[in-house]
C-alpha cells in the first residue's frame, strides 16, 4: 500500500488538477438529486391513493414501485453505456429529456383515469397508464443517477468523495422533504363536499416537473461540465475495450451492487409503507390533541377516538425526510473525520436495531424508530455507491450503471413487505428491512478486507488482478 493522499490538505473540497474550482460544476449536478428526491418524494406517498381509489391491497399497490425501480433496472445499463460515449454532460442532458417525457405522459394518463370512472375502460387500463409514467420518469432519473453519483466524486481530491457525495444528496433530501407534501395536496385533495379529487389533479406536479426540467437541460447543455477521469487504482483501464467482466473482479464492487440491491429495498420498503403505518400502527390518540396544531392531520377511527389521516400522515412523511436530510448533512460532516465503511456498517447496525423496536410494536418508541430508520438510512445509498466505485478509474461509470441497476431491488422487496403486511400487519412487515440493513452493515464492516485498502483515503500500490 502507498501511504495516505494528503492532496486534499493542499486542495480545496472543490478543486481539481490544476487548481482549477468546480464548485459551480458541483452546485448545477446538485440541483439533480433535488429533482430526484422531489420525484421520488411523490412516489412514495402515491400507493395509500390507489390503496384508497381502486381498492389495491398492500401488496397490489406496490406495482407502483414495481413500476418506479424497473425504469432504473431497464435503463441502467444502457445509461452506463451513453455515459461513457456521451460524457457526463451529455448524459445528464439525456436523462433530463427523458424526466420531461415521463411527467408529460401524465396528462394523457390522468384522462386514461377520467374515462375509467366514466366506465369508459377499466380502473386496471387507468392504473397501468399511471405505471408507464411512472417507469418512464425513472429511466429518465437512471440517467441522472448513473452520471451524477461517479461525477460528485472526482470534483476534488480523492478523500472528499463520500462527503461531496453526501452533500450532494442532501440536496436530493431536500427534495424529499416537499416530494410528500406536494403529493399529499395533489393525490389526497377534496373538493367542497368533501369528495376525493385526487385522481383528477395527479397531473398537476409531473406537469411542472417535466416544464423545469426542460429548462435544465438548456441550463446544462451552456454550462461548463469538464468531463474528469477517476483515478485507476485497480489498473482497469488496461482491459481490453468492453471487459465488463474486470470489474466482476474486484470483490468490494461486487459486494456494493448487493448491498444497494438490499439497502433500496429496505428504504422503498419503509417509504411505501409509511403511510399505512401511521394511519393503522400508531396507538391511540388523546382526544385533546385534536384541538392543537395537529388537529387538521387527524381524523375519527372506526371506534370514534382519533387517528392519523391519509394526508396527515403524508405530512409526516415530510417530517421522515427532515430527518433523513438532518441525518446526510451530518452525515457529510461525520465522514470527514471518520472512515466512510465505518460510518457505513455503524448506521446499518443501529437501523437493524430500530426495525427490530418497529417489529417488537413498543408504542410510541416503535413510532419514534420509524423515524430513526429515516435518519440512519440517510448516508447508506451515497456512500456505498463511492466505496462501490473506489479506485476503478474509467471503469466507473460503467460500474456506477450496474449499481444504479440494483436498484431494482426497490421494484421486488416493497412486494413481500406488503404481503407479510397483509397477512400479519404493518409492524411485522418491517421484518424485511431488517434483514437488508444487516447486510448493509456486514458490507461496511468487511469493505476493508474486500477492497484491499484501509479506507478511501489510500491509493493502491498496485491493485490486486
């Protein structure tokens, strides 16, 4: 091993060979994963509408994430593929267009939707026109993924990485925390009489979206994004043109796709389900709470005492993603001081811990625990992907599409929560999450022993072939 890089004493967070500042460079790829996160925010307060307006199961419902996560599964690889062509901006720009696309199609899927309740078609031929604006968002945002995560991490010196990657999703945060309540005014709204009104404004957000998004991609396509080469540490770049199989080589990539398979599933998982847990596992309400300021988030239960309502709870959905985003900032600062696989395999094992107070159904500790959850899942995605990607030179953006590939776990695993839901209850499902965050936290407690560095902070002498 060489000794440690302590370029990054020399250099600014932001500043590449040369000298040359990219803060501005970092700031525009930022503004990404806030569409990202506003994106998903939406998602994931969306299945309780169907679960409400088409009578869906728990499991039924979940085709949404079905829907979302196959976009990122069918595209990661031909984003990789383009990015490497393209370059960074070009594949930023792509992705974009693609985001635009999907949140157009909604419109033409809202009157899908209006002809159904017409009894023109079926509520099935409404639900999946939904799902293909759904799907097709998400191979837009498969794009931005596979480009702007390996990008974060060569704006600067080498032992910044997992923290510029982290700020960077913490703007993705941000967008998480509006993502909820944007959609809990759209998908939940009631007229004058009080009737749901959400199926026919569901448009309105993905409309707005698909118009910025526009502006973005002229925004990028005059901008200045140089297009900068990672480090290759492992010597990758001497295989052969196409030699996907070299990076099946190296254990700590190999290792990282499962992880972010798992770490995705359990974060669509609590996400998808949050919801349904606020609205049927909190325990009682005092009736007194009714006249303070969380009176208009409750509303009467079966047996006349109160309980959360579905907008309610999509408001505190936005209070999980304060957390979450709480959880990253703190998280970037953290990982300057602290080896990122540390960071990594101490936040799984206490989300192990949080899912297993969730399951145990303690009350109002296992309420707080959710919310735990949100905040000790906050670093997970950004910094397995950098110990993922670490020392892979060129290879990167090629590695960084077969991660983004895994996040098809979010598409698969939200489905067996939801059944062990149905068929137990909510407190029980969070028995699948549980076993993804012990993964996680093995990975980052074996990621020294897999990469063959002792952290991120030190070059290899000369890799391991």
């Amino acid at each position: 091993m060489a000794n440690p890089d302590t370029s990054g004493a020399r250099q600014g967070m932001f500043t590449v060979e040369g000298g040359k500042s990219v803060a501005v460079t970092f700031a525009l790829v930022s503004s990404l994963f806030l569409l990202w996160g506003l994106c998903n925010g939406m998602i994931d307060v969306m299945d309780k509408h169907f679960q409400t307006e088409l009578g869906l199961s728990k499991s039924q419902s979940a085709w949404v994430q079905f829907a979302h996560y196959l976009g990122y599964f069918l595209m990661a690889l031909p984003a990789g593929w383009l990015a490497t062509r393209l370059g960074y901006k070009g594949g930023i720009i792509a992705g974009l267009l693609m985001v635009a696309a999907g949140g157009f199609w909604f419109v033409p899927a809202t009157r899908i939707n209006a002809m159904a309740q017409a009894g023109d078609v079926s509520h099935a031929a409404a639900f999946v026109g939904y799902l293909a604006g759904v799907c097709a968002i998400a191979a837009g945002l498969t794009f931005l993924e596979t480009v702007a995560n390996p990008y974060t991490t060569v704006l600067g010196p080498k032992q910044y990485a997992a923290t510029r990657i982290n700020l960077a999703q913490s703007c993705n945060g941000v967008g998480w925390i509006f993502g909820p309540i944007i959609g809990g005014i759209f998908f939940y709204s009631t007229d004058g009489s009080g009737r749901s009104t959400g199926s026919e404004t569901l448009y309105i957000p993905y409309l707005v979206v698909a118009l910025v998004v526009l502006v973005l991609a002229v925004v990028f396509y005059v901008a200045d994004i140089p297009d900068i080469k990672a480090e290759d540490d492992y010597h990758l770049d001497n295989a052969a043109p196409g030699m996907s199989h070299a990076l099946w080589r190296r254990p700590h990539f190999v290792m990282a796709v499962a992880a972010q398979f798992l770490y995705v599933a359990a974060q669509a998982g609590i996400f998808s389900f949050f919801i349904n847990y606020m609205t049927e596992e909190v325990p009682a309400i005092p009736a007194s709470w009714g006249a303070g300021a969380l009176g208009p988030w409750l509303e009467a239960g079966a047996g006349g005492g109160l309980r959360i309502s579905d907008q309610g709870a999509a408001n505190l959905a936005s209070l999980g993603f304060v957390c979450f985003l709480t959880g990253r900032f703190t998280g970037a600062g953290l990982l300057r001081k602290v080896a990122a696989h540390k960071v990594l395999g101490l936040y799984g094992l206490l989300n192990v811990a949080a899912c297993l107070l969730v399951f145990l159904k303690l009350g109002w500790l296992s309420v707080a625990c959710v919310f735990l959850s949100y905040f000790f899942m906050s670093i997970m995605f950004p910094t397995i992907f950098a110990l993922g990607i670490f020392g892979l030179g060129a290879r990167a953006k090629q590695a960084s599409a077969f991660i983004v590939m895994a996040i098809v776990g979010g598409a698969l695993l939200p489905k067996v929560m939801g059944r062990v839901a149905d068929l137990y209850d909510m407190s029980r499902g969070f028995a699948v999450p549980l076993l993804c965050f012990a993964f996680v936290a093995a990975y980052g407690c074996l990621w020294p022993r897999l990469s063959g560095a002792p952290s991120m902070t030190v070059t290899q002498a000369g890799g391991r072939d």
